[in-house]
C-alpha cells in the first residue's frame, strides 16, 4: 500500500506506509553527513529510522514507544513543516514540542473518538489527542536518543535537540501512586465477593484473582503479563535440598530478572491452571501465556486487554466501596485512578515495609539501584511521623 504524497497535503499514513517526496526524503538534508564515513546504509531519513528502530525490535513495548514518537516527528516534519527530518534545526524542535502539546489541525492528526484503529486503517491517525507534560517530555527524550545515534552512526552532522536545556528530573522522596494495606484489601475483598455460579462467572473470578497474584507476589509489570510464558516458572534445590520455585522474567529492556514465586503464587498458579483443565504445574518450555482470555481459546491477552481488566477490577471495586456511603468517596475516587502498576508499587511498598533487605527488593522488581527502590519505604515515614507528633508540640493557649 503507498501513500499518494502528490497532493498540497499528502495524507496521513504510518511510516511503513508512506511515500515521501525525494525534496523532502532526507537524502540531501541539511544536516546530513555526506563524507562518506557513515556506519548505516541509509539512503534517506525513513532508512535511517528504520535501522535505529532496528536495535529495538526484540522488546514489542519499546519498539512500539521508539516508532510512535519517531514516526510522529517525521509526519510532522515533512507534511506539516515541509522539511526533511534531516534538516531540523534547534528551532523546529522547539516548535515540534509545542505541537505536542495541541496538535493541529486535530481533524488532521487526531483520531475521533477513542476507538483505536489497526496502522493500515484509512483513518488512522498518530495522535489521539494532546499529550500531557510528562508526554511531552518523554517524546523529546526518545527522540534526542535516537538523534543521538544517528550522530554516532554517521548519518547526521549533529544532533538539534543537544542544544536545549535539559532539566533534571527529581526523583520523588516516596512512591505516592500505590495502594495502602486497607485499600488493597477492598480490591481482594471485591473479587472474592464475584459471583460463582456458572462455569463463566468462575472462569472471570479465576482470572482476576491469578492477575492480581501475579501483579502483586511477583511485583510484575503489566507488559510483563503479556509478553511471559508459563515456562518461566521453574524449580531448583537450595544448599538444604528444599525445592523452590522461581519465574525468570524477560522484563524492560529485554533484561531477564529471577523473581521468587513464593508458596501462594504456587498456590494460585495450580488453581488457575485448574480453572483450564491444565496439569498442576507447567513444564520447561510450557508456552500457555500467563493470563489466558476467557472462553478457553488459548492466546496471549495483549497489553491493552490486560490493562483494561485490571481498571475494570479497581472500578468495580471502587463501586463496591461507594456503595457504603458518601464518607468512602475519597478510597472510591482512589481506586478509580488505580492501574496494574499500583500493583507493582504496592508489591514493592508491602516487601519495603516488612523490612525485606533493600537488595532483595531492588532485585525482585529489577530495579537499577538501591536508590529506586528505597521509595517504597512507608513504613519508616509513618514512625518518623508519630514520633514528631508526640517531641513537636507548639502548645497554643
């Protein structure tokens, strides 16, 4: 499929799918490198791009990320500037990251409506609507990555996003967007409370309480969910000869973690694969997915489906807990916000405050540093907390 680009206003298209014009393919760009000592074959600027997306396609999450911001700037560059994206200079970028932040004409890049359409859709579109300022951010950070490396490779002379002014994200002290122990138990007491009656209703029950084991014994991120196997649970001996499960994880970055699958994960692991009249326990190499859809077709449930169960869950909880009256609004409208990261950060929120060693907990979730993963010490805040209220004491009259 090509992409008529003859037109004043050549339409919209994934990249795969466009044809660009040669003045506005990159091949003679400004900013382009000619001498000769390139390391990449690219010929024009979708070449280029395409090999820097190259490194990236073992992790679907990541590509995908790579690809929209890339192919995002590269629309906009050649069909609403009229510059080939090896021509950008400082000031384009600046002006590209304002149009991030309302992209118009929205009739033009934004989808209607919030149905997502498949990439060879006609009315596919690359935005869905203004991006929020971590977006933002986080576009002009892949993007000043992939600058960058066609800078290395020899494609580009420079790179025009190294000018701006790089602000230094603070981390926060604590985690704030995770669930606390009473709030957490009203989302296991919701499902515990799903009806049973027919084989569907169970399979529903089984479903959701196997994703929230996951999501909370093993500390996983949702992509984690739908990119794993089954096989990634295995048995090994310890120097007492007591047998142990683990689950070797393929997580972000393509980095493989062993995370422990305690007792209760084991637990709810033989009864979900109960649920789908599978053996107890799964086999080296068993490649049934980790969360399988309901109805019995065994397939992997993508990120998106996944994600949507899981607000699905929290949303009925939150109405469970509406239901007892207005002075539980405030956990109701928590719950509502909640995602399966919360999860992940109230895994590792739970490992801090039962005073797992920070190494551990740093290796479970896989976690760069010790300094990532001291933010989910809540515990210690609270004490610190108890103890100011009884030594600070202003005593007014």
């Amino acid at each position: 499929m090509k992409i008529d680009s003859s037109s004043t206003l050549p339409a919209i298209a994934p990249i795969e799918f466009l044809a660009i014009p040669a003045a506005l393919d990159g091949h003679t760009g400004l900013n382009r490198n000619l001498s000769g000592r390139a390391q990449i074959a690219a010929k024009n600027d979708i070449e280029a791009i395409a090999a820097w997306l190259d490194r990236y396609a073992a992790t679907k999450t990541t590509f995908e990320s790579y690809r929209k911001e890339a192919e995002r700037l590269l629309l906009w560059s050649t069909l609403q500037l009229g510059k080939p994206v090896s021509s950008l200079a400082h000031e384009d970028l600046l002006a590209y990251e304002r149009f991030l932040a309302d992209p118009q004409p929205a009739a033009r890049w934004v989808l209607p409506g919030k149905q997502k359409l498949k990439r060879d859709h006609p009315g596919w579109r690359p935005f869905a609507g203004p991006l929020a300022p971590t977006s933002q951010r986080q576009a002009m950070v892949i993007l000043n990555a992939m600058f960058s490396w066609l800078v290395s490779a020899g494609y580009l002379m420079g790179n025009p996003l190294s000018l701006s002014r790089q602000r230094a994200r603070k981390s926060s002290p604590k985690v704030a967007r995770y669930l606390p122990p009473s709030v957490w138990q009203e989302v296991k007491a919701s499902v515990e409370g799903m009806p049973r009656e027919t084989a569907r209703h169970r399979e529903h029950y089984s479903r959701d309480r196997w994703i929230l084991s996951l999501l909370f014994l093993g500390g996983l991120r949702i992509s984690e969910l739908a990119e794993n196997t089954m096989g990634v649970f295995y048995a090994r001996r310890d120097r007492e000869s007591k047998e142990r499960w683990w689950m070797s994880v393929t997580g972000k970055g393509n980095k493989v973690r062993e995370v422990p699958a305690t007792d209760e994960l084991m637990v709810e692991l033989t009864r979900y694969r109960k649920t789908y009249e599978l053996s107890p326990l799964p086999v080296t190499g068993d490649g049934t997915p980790l969360v399988l859809p309901i109805g019995g077709k065994v397939r992997a449930l993508t990120r998106m489906a996944l994600h949507d169960v899981v607000k699905s869950i929290f949303a009925e909880a939150a109405q469970h807990v509406r239901r007892r009256g207005p002075e539980h609004e405030a956990v109701a409208s928590l719950l509502e916000q909640a995602s399966a990261h919360w999860l992940r950060h109230t895994s590792g929120s739970s490992m801090a405050d039962g005073e797992l060693d920070l190494r551990f907990l740093r290796d479970n979730l896989g976690h760069e540093s010790l300094t990532t993963s001291s933010i989910y010490l809540h515990s210690e805040d609270d004490e610190r907390h108890k103890q100011t209220e009884k030594a600070l004491r202003i005593s007014w009259m």
